[in-house]
C-alpha cells in the first residue's frame, strides 16, 4: 500500500509541478484508471489533457479505455474513433480493448 500511496503523491506532484502538460496530465489519468478503478478522477486528468491538446492520440485512447471500464461504449467508440484518427498507430490497442470489452 506505500508503494501506491507514493506513486499518487508521485502523479499528483507531477501535474503540480507541470499544469500545462498533458503528458503529464494523462499518465496521471492511466494511474487512476490502472489503480483501484478510480474512473472519475482518471477522467478528469485526462480531459484536462485533451484541454491542452485535442489532438493527443493517446489521451483520446485512454478515455476511450475509462469509458469502457465505466460501461459507456457509445462514447468510448468516439473516443478511439479520435486516438486513431491522431495516432494511427493506436489502431491495434483500440482493437485489443474494442475485442476484449
């Protein structure tokens, strides 16, 4: 449990460190999506990265992954429809979730 709790203040720091980043912002967003499924706060890193840049493929992919998680795959199939069109690269991470949800 320390070593989550260090990791949070670790995230947390970093977008307090760098609040234009939406690297940043969205890697915070996987570690909440990632740690004890807290959507709601995963959600509202990543928004604020696609705030900063609507065209991060991989924060569209990611919210497309917390929606999943969350049951909303009409929104989510928006969202990866995003991910690839920015980063075409995604398409087989999008396919890979899209199978397995």
């Amino acid at each position: 449990m320390e070593k989550v709790n260090a990791s949070q203040e670790y995230y947390d720091n970093r977008v307090v460190a760098e609040p234009n980043n939406a690297e940043a912002w969205c890697i915070r967003g996987m570690y909440y999506n990632n740690c004890y499924g807290q959507y709601a706060e995963a959600m509202e890193s990543c928004n604020r990265a696609l705030e900063l840049d609507p065209e991060y493929g991989v924060a569209w992919f990611l919210k497309g992954v917390i929606l999943t998680n969350m049951n909303v795959t009409d929104e989510a199939a928006l969202c990866f429809e995003n991910a690839t069109r920015y980063d075409p690269g995604l398409a087989k991470d999008v396919q890979f979730v899209v199978g397995n949800a």
